[in-house]
C-alpha cells in the first residue's frame, strides 16, 4: 500500500531529505511558485484542491483559478474540488454536494485533463452513495473522501459509523476497477484494514501534527505523549515497554537515525516528527493495536 504524506510548503523537517517517501500531497492554496523546489523533493507529488479549508473557512474559489494551478505545476495527480456532506446534513442537502463535486470534477477534468481525480464520499445515505459510484465507474482512479468523521465517529456520525463507512468502501472495490485513495485515513489504526481491502493509497497529515503536540505515533496505532510539558488533550503516556517497541520497530524496519532516540522524542519536535513519519510510511502491514480497529481488521480479513 501506498502510503502519501501530506505537508505545507513550509513543513519542517522535510522527511524526504532523511529517507524515500512514496509521494507527497501539498494544498493548491499554498502554491505560489515551484512547489518541488520549495520543498527540496523529486518524487511523486500529488496536490489537494483545498476543498476542505474552502469549506471549513467559508470562502468561494472559482474553479478556473484551480485549474490555472493545476496546469502550470507539474504533478502526477490532482484531487477534484470537492463539497464534502457532513453526517449531520439532510440527503437533499447532501445530495446537492454530492452533485457539485460531481459537476466540479466533469468541468476540471475538460480543463486539465485525465488525472483530475474525482472524490466520491462516504455518506449514511448508502443509496446516494451508490447512485455518484455509478457514474464514477470511468475515472481513471477515484479517491474516497468523508471517511474520517464517521470512521473517528464524530458528531452526528450514526451508531455503526465504522462499519457503515467499511460497507462503502468495500462495495467501492467490488465495483471500480482503477486504483483507489481513501483521503486522510493514514493512521496506523486504519492502513492494516485498508490494505487488507486491497486499496492502494491513503495519506496521512498527522505525522508532524502529532510531534509539534509532543506525541509519538506507535506501529499499529495509538499515539504516547513523551515531552515534560502539560497538555489538554491525548495525555497517554507510554506504558511500560512502549517505546522500547516502538524502538524495535524503527531499528527491523531501518530507520536511519536511532543515535540518542530516547532522549531525542523527548527534547525534538523535528525528530518526533521523523520517526512518526517513517511509522506511518512502514506500519500499515502492522495489525491495528486498539481494540476496535482490531475487530475491524478480523472482520476485513475473514472478507
């Protein structure tokens, strides 16, 4: 599975530089020149319309503006502007979102061309969903948005949310042939189960996220607050023997610099930020380590 890290232009430190990474995936807004060269990287570069900060911040982006990005920056794919439904929404609300997404996606692909790729998103209308999975059948690959409130079961996300989102995304490789990305699902929790649904990509943001807040993400899943300072929220510290495999992993899997690892989670952001990157890039063959996620990958593997 392919694993993509998502980052600013401006990200520090730049993983790319320590070790391979697949492909990287930056935001269209941020683009001002050449992004390659900003972010010091060769490799496969993927960029995301900002269709969420558009809709999150309430601003209107005209599509041709997109467009005019999307043609001058050399990238081996580009997402569609899409409207992500909320759970909360209505389906007639919904469904208008599901068909500007579509509309958006129709009039960037004439715009710029076959790797415009379309977002499709999980919804609890399963026969909306099904209604836009029909007429993506011939995109030449199709990314899965939505996923991340109900499989996180945020609010207004329905009982069942995970296995409703699952169900979607399992009748999506039963029918579409290409190759599949499931958006912002790089977690190590989820990648196993995603890899044993045979989907070929998903990315992951939250390498650097979790470091600046002093945290370490653990193969398999979970994450461990490791710095002295106090914090409000995900306050777990490793237990007994964590790190110890966490170190284990990093040292089978050859990661390239283990010099000082237990003092340096501790003291450096831009170190947490590498060893959760190279864990997200390397643990998605790792079952899940919450229990949860753990019934889902039984249930993923027995299908």
């Amino acid at each position: 599975m392919k694993i993509v890290l998502g980052s600013s232009l401006n990200a520090i430190p730049k993983p790319w530089l320590y070790f391979d990474v697949p492909a990287v995936m930056v935001n269209a807004l941020e683009i001002r020149g050449d992004p390659r060269v900003v972010l010091q990287y060769e490799g496969e570069l993927w960029i995301d319309s900002g269709g969420y900060q558009i809709l999150k911040k309430g601003l209107s982006v005209d599509l041709e503006k997109i467009a005019e990005i999307y043609r001058r920056v050399d990238a081996q794919l580009y997402l569609s502007l899409d409207v992500p439904p909320s759970p909360q929404d209505p389906p007639d609300v919904a469904e208008k979102k599901f068909e500007k997404s579509y509309s958006n996606w129709e009039k960037l692909r004439k715009m710029v061309g076959d790797s415009v790729i379309p977002v499709l998103h999980v919804y609890k209308d399963v026969g909306l969903f099904r209604r836009y999975l029909a007429r993506y059948l011939d995109a030449p690959a199709l990314a899965i948005g939505a996923a991340v409130p109900y499989v996180l079961i945020t609010k207004g996300a329905p009982r069942g949310s995970r296995e409703l989102a699952l169900k979607l995304i399992a009748e999506v490789r039963a029918q579409y042939k290409g190759p599949i990305h499931i958006l912002g699902m790089g977690s190590p929790s989820v990648t196993p189960i995603l890899a044993v649904m045979r989907i070929d990509s998903t990315d992951s943001a939250t390498w650097r996220l979790k470091a600046a807040y002093g945290k370490v993400v653990l193969p398999g899943g979970g994450e461990r607050h490791v710095t002295s300072r106090s914090v409000n929220f995900g306050r777990a510290k490793p237990k007994y023997g964590e790190l110890e495999e966490l170190y284990n992993f990093l040292q089978a899997t050859g990661f390239p610099a283990l010099d000082d690892f237990y003092s340096r989670i501790k003291t450096s952001f831009e170190y947490r930020a590498l060893v959760n990157a190279w864990v997200v890039l390397k643990s998605w063959a790792e079952p899940p380590r919450p229990k949860s996620f753990k019934t889902l990958y039984q249930l993923a593997v027995s299908h």
